[in-house]
C-alpha cells in the first residue's frame, strides 16, 4: 500500500470525506488533524485527506460526483 494526497480540506470536511470514501470501500485516512487543532491554526493548516494509489482515481471521481450533487 503506497498512500497518497487526495487533497487538502477543512478540519470537518475532511472528516466527512473520509466517512463518504469509506462507506464507498475506499480506505482513507486523515493527516495533520492533530497539528491542525493543536498549533492553533484552525484555518492555516489543511488536514489532508489520504488514499492508496490504486484507490486515487475511483476517490477522485466520487469527489467530482459528490460536489455536481450539492450543485
């Protein structure tokens, strides 16, 4: 397994869109949310949001699905 960054959210987003991956059967994984909270820096520092390699594209499509049914 070789992670990579689907990208960078809010604290809370983040948190929901690991929940989203995850209820699809995309493991994914939330980093920096520790520094995020405790530096301070609510807004500064992105929590990202973490995939496998293999998973990257199909989290990316779902992503692009998930922001045309807000829309």
């Amino acid at each position: 397994m070789s992670l990579v960054e689907l990208g960078g959210y809010s604290y809370p987003e983040a948190h929901i869109i690991v929940g989203r991956l995850e209820s699809e059967g995309i493991p994914a994984i939330a980093f920096d949310a520790g520094t995020h909270m405790a530096e301070g820096s609510f807004r500064l520092i992105p929590v990202r949001v973490m995939v496998d390699e293999y998973d990257l594209a199909r989290a990316q499509g779902l992503l692009k699905e998930w922001a045309g049914d807000s829309a």
